[in-house]
C-alpha cells in the first residue's frame, strides 16, 4: 500500500494546492497523537 495520511494541518490546505511534508515511521507518529487512532 502506498497510503499517506495527513496528521498536522487538516482544514488547512485547499484543493489541489500543492503542500511540503515529512515521512515518519508510524511507530513514532501514533505514539505522539493527542486523539486515539488505529
């Protein structure tokens, strides 16, 4: 699978605007989640 999930900056970016981003191991990322997330 190549799914990519935004974690920071939702309602931020419009349609079709172009965004920079960072890849993290999920490990990382899940454990730092203020919401509960699968």
């Amino acid at each position: 699978l190549d799914d990519r999930i935004l974690l920071e900056g939702l309602r931020l970016v419009k349609e079709n605007e172009k965004i920079d981003f960072k890849l993290e191991k999920p490990e990382q990322v899940l454990s730092h989640l203020e919401l509960y997330a699968e």
